[in-house]
C-alpha cells in the first residue's frame, strides 16, 4: 500500500499541496480526480521523487520514500506513466521500451509477454521511432515501459488526455486486467470524470491543492462532488 501523509509542497513560495493524505491500497485502482492546475501532477512528483515535500511523509509497502531519489523509488517498485507520455521520438518502440531496464535485475531484463497481449499494436510497431506512433498508442507504449520495470504499483498521470475514445476503452481494460491479475496497485490521476467511475474503487478529488472529497466511486454522482469538478 502506498501512504500518503499529510504532504505539502511548494514552488519557491508558491504552495501546490496542503496537507494531502491518500493511500493506494494493493490490488485496488484509487483515482485522483480535479480541474486543470489543482495539483495533481505535483502529487505524483511527490511521490515519483522528482520534487521535495516540506512537510509530510510517503510510504509503500512500510519502506519511506522520503528523500530516496527518482531512480531508488522505480528499484522499489513506483512504476510512473507521466503526462503528456514522454515517449523519446527518435527511439524506436523496441528501444524505448528497453530504456525501462535500467531498474530492473539483470535476469528480469526483458520485455514481459503480457505487454503484448495488452498492447498488439506495439509488437507490429517494435521497428518504428516513437515519434511516428499515435498519441494513442504513444500513451500504450508509455504505459508499457513502466511495466517493464517490474512496478508493484502503477502511476498514471491523465493517460486518456487526447486520446480517441477506442484507445481509451483498450486503456481501461488493461488497467482492470493489471490489477485483477497481477494484484499491482494502480494510482490513476484524471480529468476525465467518467473514465474514472467506471475504473476506480476507490476516487479523491483534489480543489486547490488539497483532498476535498472522498469515497467510493459512485459518490462521484452525488451534487456535492460535480461541485468540485465542473469549471
Ligand atoms: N515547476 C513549477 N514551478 C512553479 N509552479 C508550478 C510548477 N509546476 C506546477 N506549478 C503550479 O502548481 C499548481 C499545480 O500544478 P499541477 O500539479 O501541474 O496541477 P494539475 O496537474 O492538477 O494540472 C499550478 O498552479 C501550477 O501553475
Ligand atoms: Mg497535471
């Protein structure tokens, strides 16, 4: 389970999260849900290491994440899907996928068969550079790096964000079969409002830099939560 306790965190003086608290239980989704600029993003740098917390503390599975860099946090199992995909253009779909090895044991250092079944569409493609893939099936092949490095839980930053609604759906159920099969848990930050009530078990939604709600994803649907969600 990964734990979130009470995290503030700051650009210079200008504070983007105020006392958060979240956990991630295994075999679980949890999503983040909020309005562009609320601080989801900045909840996954804290979690990822790719920026310090002023206050607070992160967990998974009892070992503390706070002040182990990026690199250490992927070794422990944080496997991250950022925003906006950074698939490296001029690499091909093969290479890129390869760059998730560095974490990974030297036995492990292969691509999982399971990615393919989730994915076809990157084994036809392992020759091609990732600049020429869909956004579509860039967001598949970043999904499938990090599950190259062997993550126990997966983080996902807006991974439906242009995306076409097909990709979407094949997105989802990939989501659905990693945490029925593998028992992983999965920590999924959203815009997108129904995507997450089909998917979550478990939904937050961030106003301003803090939790403001939280419940089963059917509380989703009640006046009090849209409140938070509608510009
Ligand atoms: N690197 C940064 N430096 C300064 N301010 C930032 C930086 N990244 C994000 N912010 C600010 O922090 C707030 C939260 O941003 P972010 O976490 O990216 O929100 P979200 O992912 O929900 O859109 C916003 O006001 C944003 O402008
Ligand atoms: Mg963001």
């Amino acid at each position: 389970m990964l734990t979130v306790d009470n995290i503030n965190l700051h650009y210079g003086a200008a504070q983007a999260l105020r006392g958060v608290s979240i956990i991630a239980p295994m075999g679980k989704i949890t999503c983040v849900l909020g309005r562009n600029g609320v601080g989801k993003t900045s909840l996954l740098r804290a979690i990822t290491g790719q920026h310090g917390l002023s206050a607070g503390s992160i967990t998974f599975n009892d070992t503390q994440l706070n002040g182990m860099a990026p690199y250490n946090r992927a070794k422990h199992g944080i496997g991250f899907v950022p925003q906006g995909r950074e698939v490296f253009p001029l690499l091909t779909v093969k290479e890129n996928l390869e760059s998730g090895y560095a974490p990974v044991a030297r036995k492990d250092r292969f691509i999982p068969e399971d990615i393919f079944n989730l994915f076809p569409i990157l084994r036809s493609m392992l020759g091609r550079r990732g600049g020429d893939l869909s956004g579509g099936q860039q967001q598949q092949l970043a999904i499938g790096r990090a599950l190259v490095t062997r993550p126990k839980i997966l983080v996902l930053d807006e991974p439906t964000e242009g995306i076409q609604p097909s990709i979407i759906k094949d997105i989802g159920r990939a989501i659905q079969y990693l945490r029925d099969s593998t028992g992983m848990a999965i920590l999924l930050v959203e815009q997108y409002l129904d995507f997450c009530r089909e998917l979550a078990d478990h939904v937050y939604i961030m106003d301003r830099g803090e939790i403001v709600h939280e419940g089963p994803a059917e509380t989703l649907d009640t006046p009090e939560a849209r409140r938070h969600l509608t510009v």
